[in-house]
C-alpha cells in the first residue's frame, strides 16, 4: 500500500533536499533525499504520477537529486527490483543491500 498523502507531504518536509516535477501547475512528480551532508546520501523516494511517466520525468528528478548533492562521496539508492533498470540507466551501480521494512507504519 502505497503512503497517504498526509504521508508524502511529511516525507516532503522532512527531506533533506527535495525537487518537483510540474505540467502547467499540477504537481506530477517529485523525489526526496536524506543526506549526512558529508559523505552520504540516499534518494529516499521517488514518484510520477502513472499518466506522466514514460516522459523522462523520473531521469530529470533523480538527476536534479544528483546536482543537489554533487559534492556528496556517495549516493545510494534501495529500489525494488522492477525498478533497478531504471538506476542502473541513470548511472547508478548494482550492489548488495539488506533492507527492513515496518509496513504496519504505512495508514
């Protein structure tokens, strides 16, 4: 089950950087990141509304992420796996992780 959108605009607030996608002024996409504002940063979410995507959308927002951390050592993305070609197009690397999730915490 996907985050409310109570939830979205939290996770929005409470990122380190965010950047949004519009079509005139209808919000249709936006990606966070978490940063230690050294050496790490992690893009933390990313979403297109479903009738926008395919447009280069997603490439845009995760490249604007990438500018906004340029001077950052690491970006780490943790994606699902039908997602990971699209990280590996945008220049991301595969590797090995461990995630756990608490989906008794998604309303």
């Amino acid at each position: 089950m996907p985050p409310s959108p109570d939830r979205r605009l939290a996770t929005l607030r409470g990122a380190d950087h965010v950047v949004l996608a519009f079509d005139d002024e209808r919000l249709v996409g936006f990606a966070t990141a978490l940063s230690d504002g050294v050496l790490m940063s992690s893009p933390s979410l990313l979403e297109v509304v479903s009738g926008h995507r395919g447009r280069g959308i997603g490439t845009e927002l995760v490249r604007l992420i990438r500018v906004a951390v340029a001077g950052i050592y690491g970006l780490d993305a943790v994606c699902d796996g039908d997602v990971a070609g699209f990280y590996v197009r945008a220049g991301f690397l595969p590797v090995e992780g461990m995630v756990l999730r608490n989906h008794d915490a998604l309303p």
